[in-house]
C-alpha cells in the first residue's frame, strides 16, 4: 500500500513541477544535441573522468606531473582547492586545448558566507530574517571568488538544526523549514544570478542532501534515523525551494538516513530528488563520503561502495577514488550500465553548458574580483548590524552615550581571527575590523584588557588588569564567546557554556558592581543561565565577519539598532537539546499552571507525578529565548488582529490584518511572525508552524496595518500515506514578536 502512494505522490509531484518549475535556461535544446554529440565521441575513460573531482592543496607549491597527464587524457572532471591562478589556468589550458574532447573543468571551492570579504556566519545571515541580504552576501561572494577562478561554491548548506551542540549549526539556516526555503531561494539567486554564464556568478550546491542535521546527539557525521514524513515536512522543503531557483548541483550528505547512507540512497537521489523534484543539475559527493559507506557497514569494500553510489545516482565523486579506480570494471562485469554512466555524464557536461565554460573557459584575468571594495564592506557591515541579536536590556542601558567611559575587556574584543568565524578559508585577518580597531578609530573613551587571551584560556594572570580598567569605568563591555575553530565541521561541543573561564571572569567583574553589556560572538546559542543576572545586556553577534567591529561600535553607540531575530530556540543549557519551537504536543503538555520547579519539590514528598507532565525538573520546558526572539532600542505594541472569514474552502485565501505601534522613543523596525497550528491532524501536527513574515519599521508613535494572506497550500503536510494534503478542520493562529508571543484567533477549514 505505501508503494501506491508514493507513486501516486511521485506522479502529482512530477506533473506540478512540469506545470510550475519556476526555472528555465537559454539554448537548452541546443546544449543536449551538443551533449549528445560529445557524448557519441567519448571514450568510456573519459566519460569516467567527468566523474571525478579532484583537486591538491591549496597551498601546494607545484602541480603534480600526474595530475596534469590525468587532465590531458580527459580523466579529471573538476577541481577544488585550487587556489594558485597559474595552476587554475595552466590546468584548463590543457583541458581545453590538449584533452581529447577539449571539455572544460570546473574549479569550485567552499565559499559560504564571503570570498575575501566575510559576512556574517549563515546562523548569523539567517537572524536578519532577510532574503534581501542573504542575496546580496552570496552576489558578492560569487563576484569576489570568481576573481579567482572559482565558478562553483559548495553552498548553500539548507541543513534543518534543531541541536545547537551541532558545529555545523553555524552553516545552517536554522530550525525552521519556512525561514530555510525562503533563505535558501535567496543563496541560489545571489550566487547564480539570472544567467549562470555570467563570468561573475557560480554554480550553487544545495547541501547536505538530507537530514545531516538532524544526526544523534549533534555529533557531526552521525546517524540519522526518522519517518519519512517528518523528513518530508522539515527536511526536504528547504532543497525543493533550492531546486526551484534553479540550483545547479546538489552534494550528499556524509550521514545515513533510516539505515542506508545519502550517497548510497537511490529512493533519495533518484525517485525524489530527480523524479519528484525534476533536479536536472549534477549530483557530487561530499568529500569522501563515497568510500565512508564502508565505515558505514553499508559497502563491504571500495568498488562495493562505487557500486552502491552509481546505482544510486551520484554523478560525481569528491575526492575519492572508488569511480576511478573501478566504474570500468564495474560496467564490463554489467553491474553499472554504460547508459547510467551516459547519464552521469550528461548531467555534469549540461552544467558546464550553463556556466558557459565552452564558450568561455578561461578565467577573465581582468576581473580581479574587488577584494574588500567598499560597497562589498558596507553591505558585510549592514549585514553584521542587521544579524546582531539583543538578547537583554536591562534598564536600557543599551545604547549609552559615545561620552560614556568603557573597559573593553574580553577575548573576542580584538581576535581578528576568530570574529570571521567558521568556513572563512580566504579571508585575511588583516582585513578585519575588531570592535577595538572600531573605538581605537573615535574619540571615544575606553581602556582595553584581554582578561583571558583567547576564549578557551584557564590562566587568571589578565583578571587584574581587567578588573582595575572596569573599576575605572562607567561601563564594562565583554566580547566574549567561543573561538572559529570550536564550531564549523566536527567540531561539536556537548557543554555549550562559556569555554574556559570567561564565566570566571565575568563574576569577578560584576563585583565591581559596573553594569556589563556582554557581547557574544559564537557559531552556536551559548547557555548563558549561570551567568545572565550578572549582566544587564546581552547581544549575539554570532561570528559576524570582517566588518563585524564597526557594525558592533554602531550599535552599542546607538548610531544604529541591533535588528536580528533569532532562527533557532535558544536553550537554557544542553541538557534541553534537540530543542525546536515547532515540537508536537504530547498526551500530557507542559504548561506554566503545572509545572512545579525541582526546589519547590517538598522534601521527603510522597512519590507521585505532582502533577507535573512533559518537561525537566531543572530548567521547565521553555528555552530561554524562543525562536524569532529579539529586542530593539524601542518597543511595539500588536492590536486589532482580524481575519476575512472564519471560514475558508480549499480554493479561498485567508486574509490576516493587525496593527503595529511604536510605543518607545525611538525609531525602530519590527519583524511580524504569523503562525499557525492545524489542530487536528491524521498525523499530529506541530504546536506552530512560521508561515509569514514582515519587516515593519515604525517612527515613534507610529502605527502601521500589516496584512498577511494565506491559502490551503500554506497549510499541506505530507500524512501518514505519503500524501500532500491539507485537511479540514481548525486551526489557531498567531500574529506576533517570536514563537511564544502574539495575539491569538482561529478559522477553518471546510469543503
């Protein structure tokens, strides 16, 4: 029964994306005669050769003599790493003008959040809540790299993170499928642009195809294992909006789902990526995970592992060597058909159609890339300042005055290195604008003491010096946080608290009694209970890239607001995670009228429940910031919410009005969340789900309607039969700040 239904989602899915696909390319027809025309003159080795990507040290000092007959013979199809620009053209040269076919390579690199010119982490872009910016910080990125060469990025990484142990929760768009799609579209478009063979775009990779975030415990690489419909309904709608805008290539993720690894999954890279999704690019490997599936226990040795991935449809093999060393052999002993092989084949080569690299495969040695231009700095500094997340203001301390007298005090206050954060391979430190280069560049007046030289450190011989400049002070500033290097790609943390001793330093300090504003820079939510009411204010600036000292100084100045919300819950320690806002309720919810906190247990209590339901005894069931959670320098007021009719059919739109006011002193923008919460379902449904979004800016006193309109489609979900409906019956719905705020109506739904 479940086979009929999977056809039957497969056939609905393919027919809607022939009706929808938003996606379309110039001279198509005309590329797949080509393709087949290059396709009838290829040897069996060199259509082999498309398959693999390869690629040396990017500090490598020569180029290996092997490496380049590899290319003259036609046996490479793309390199990575390749960052000396003799080498990117000495190896097209001959790929170009000495292989037999003269087909081009492609040279791709991991470009995820900026080239030469970083912005903030991806975590960090996501809490702007703006596609806009998210565009823009991948245009530049594909305008610097190609500069150098680089048309293909593995990027975006649309990774759903529930777990902020997790590093790569820093490449990640965040909990929310909505917020992803609608980001991840975004990246697609800035990278590729409107036409792919534009010297100054790239090829995307949407990644890590599928549910690498969801793996155990948020330990990197691990096992995944989940029902297909919550992989349907969290997982997969970020890389169905990637393949809709058109990206180009899409890479396997390292983990296993339900037993059987991604690179290895024909039901994932066959009957939904290219059946049901129509995804025409090319599918790569991530680095080695083909070879992986024998640590797996999935492949019994390297040719095995070959086998399984081209059975399964991977196109193209990172790094390792099992397609190389054995694809041949594999299809004379017909357990690999030379039509499969074909099709891998005519996926790469359509891609490098679309790149224009027949027409063009040379790099443009005029174009330089602008490292560092000045609009691609003030666009990372508006980035910084739009993803930077007041988190607490107590008093309103946040802004003070430029006449105030600070202590800059803190790791992270002058770590020019680690303020780019994970993933940042060609960005310079010496590019980088620290929050103490920021004041060092006013008249402002400040002191400055590290108090631990970088963030890990257990040595107290800084607290002294700290101590005596805050005591000096009127306020303290704390850069803390965790270094670059402790998130990012296995590098995940169990205890997510301040590394080493900062927690240490910061109760020293507020026995100064001097109000500290504490500044976080991190890849990750860093638990900060144990030490929050010794702050009075706390912003996240995650790591916020090159221009992130200025865009800090602005804001703690008042020059400008802290504008970002925040894409994931954070939690109140780690021993709440996986923590997400769009949870299921169980059969005996947590809730405020029963909860009874662990120190208000009577001693020596009769055993019993207490009345207590779903949560911890020691923390509640609530984070301590929810998701979309963040506050600005004024304050909003949410009314008159109204909905066009409490009920709607399937073909009918659902009108959403309310009114925002500004009720501070200042000018300020808002980010309106609507919500809803299908009641109940044939499967059980979150209790919210993220369906809209506004950006609101208000002047003071100020206030503004916003209307949202939604329709049937916004509430489908993929039930227990595999199906993608909306169903009858009511559903709740919020208009608000964040995910645990806002004004409540309902409606329904009816035939």
């Amino acid at each position: 029964m479940k086979k009929i239904f999977l056809l039957l989602l497969i056939t609905v899915n393919i027919l809607s994306c022939k009706k929808n696909k938003k996606t379309s390319f110039v001279n198509d027809t005309t590329h797949e005669a080509k393709i087949e025309a290059l396709l009838s003159k290829m040897t069996l080795e060199e259509k082999i050769g498309q398959t693999n990507l390869r690629g040396v040290s990017s500090r490598a000092t020569s180029l290996p003599t092997d490496l380049k007959e590899s290319v003259r013979k036609g046996n490479v199809g793309a390199f990575l790493n390749i960052m000396n620009l003799e080498y990117v053209d000495e190896l097209q040269r001959i790929a170009v003008e000495e292989s037999p076919n003269g087909i081009p390579l492609i040279f791709g690199r991991d470009v995820i959040h900026g080239f030469k010119t970083l912005f903030p982490i991806p975590l960090g872009l996501a809490a702007t809540w703006d596609a806009k910016i998210v565009e823009k910080s991948s245009e530049i990125a594909a305008f610097e790299a190609s500069g150098a060469g680089i048309r293909w990025t593995f990027a975006p990484m649309l990774d759903i993170a529930r777990d902020s142990r997790w590093g790569r929760i820093a490449e990640s768009p965040g909990e929310d499928p909505y917020l992803a799609t609608v980001l991840g579209a975004a990246y697609i478009k800035g990278f590729q642009g409107d036409d792919l063979s534009s010297p100054y775009r790239m090829a995307a990779s949407a990644k890590h195809y599928i549910a690498y975030g969801a793996a155990i415990g948020g330990r990197d690489y691990n096992t995944v294992d989940i029902s297909e419909q919550l992989l349907r309904n969290v997982y997969l709608p970020p890389f169905k909006a990637a393949i809709d805008a058109g990206s180009a290539t899409v890479m396997s993720s390292f983990n296993e789902i339900n037993g059987i690894p991604a690179t290895g999954n024909e039901f994932l890279l066959k009957d939904v990526l290219r059946d049901e999704l129509q995804f025409d690019g090319f599918v790569v490997s991530d680095w080695d995970s083909v070879i992986e599936m024998v640590a797996h226990g999935y492949a019994s040795d390297e040719k095995h592992a070959g086998e399984l991935a081209a059975k399964a449809g991977l196109d193209m093999e990172m790094t390792s060597q099992a397609y190389e060393n054995h694809l041949k052999e594999l299809i004379e002993e017909k357990k690999i058909s030379v039509e499969e092989l074909n099709e891998f084949v005519r996926n790469i080569l359509r891609i490098k159609f679309r790149l224009g690299l027949f027409k063009n495969p040379h790099r443009n040695k005029e174009h330089t890339g602008n490292f560092y231009a000045k609009d691609h700095l003030k666009e990372a500094k508006k980035a910084a300042i739009e993803s930077t997340v007041l988190l607490k203001n107590k008093n309103s301390i946040l802004p003070i005055s430029e006449k105030t007298n600070v202590a800059i005090i803190g790791p992270l206050a002058n770590a020019p290195h680690e303020q780019l954060g994970t993933w940042s391979f060609d960005g310079e430190k010496e590019h980088t604008n620290t929050p103490l280069n920021a004041y060092q560049d006013t008249n402002t007046n400040f002191k400055f003491a590290k108090g631990l030289d970088y963030s890990r450190d257990t040595s107290k011989k800084g607290f002294k010096e700290a101590i005596n400049i805050a005591k000096k002070s009127d306020v303290i500033l704390f850069f803390g946080g965790e270094e670059a290097i402790l998130s990012g790609e296995a590098h995940s943390r169990a205890n997510i608290d301040l590394p080493g001793i900062q927690e240490e330093l910061i109760n020293e300090l507020a026995k100064t009694g001097k109000p500290i504003v504490l500044v976080i820079m991190a890849g990750r939510p860093i638990t900060i209970t144990n030490i929050i009411d010794k702050t009075d204010a706390v912003l996240m600036a995650w790591h916020p890239g090159t221009m992130g000292g200025e865009a800090l100084y602005e804001i703690i100045n008042g020059i400008k607001s802290p504008e970002g919300r925040l894409p994931v819950s954070w939690p109140k320690t780690a021993g709440q995670l996986p923590y997400f806002y769009n949870h299921k309720n169980t059969g005996r919810p947590a809730d405020s009228t029963n909860y009874i906190p662990m120190d208000k247990i009577p001693v020596a209590a009769w055993q019993s429940s207490l009345g207590n339901k779903s949560h911890y005894l020691d923390v509640g069931f609530t984070p301590h910031f929810p998701f979309g959670y963040g506050l600005t320098y004024t304050s909003f007021k949410y009314s008159d919410v109204s909905i066009s009719k409490k009920d709607i059919n399937f073909n009918e739109d659902l009108e959403v009005k309310f009114s925002i006011t500004n009720t501070g002193k200042k000018a300020g923008k808002e980010i309106a969340q609507l919500y809803i919460q299908d009641v109940v379902g044939s499967i059980t449904r979150p209790v919210k789900e993220l369906k809209r979004y506004q950006h609101v800016s208000l002047k003071s006193g100020e206030t503004k309607e916003v209307i949202f309109k939604i329709s049937s489609k916004d509430l489908e979900f993929v039930n227990h039969k595999l199906i993608k409906v909306a169903e009858e019956g009511v559903f709740n719905l919020w208009v608000g700040p964040n995910a645990a705020q806002g004004l409540k109506t309902s409606f329904s739904i009816k035939k």
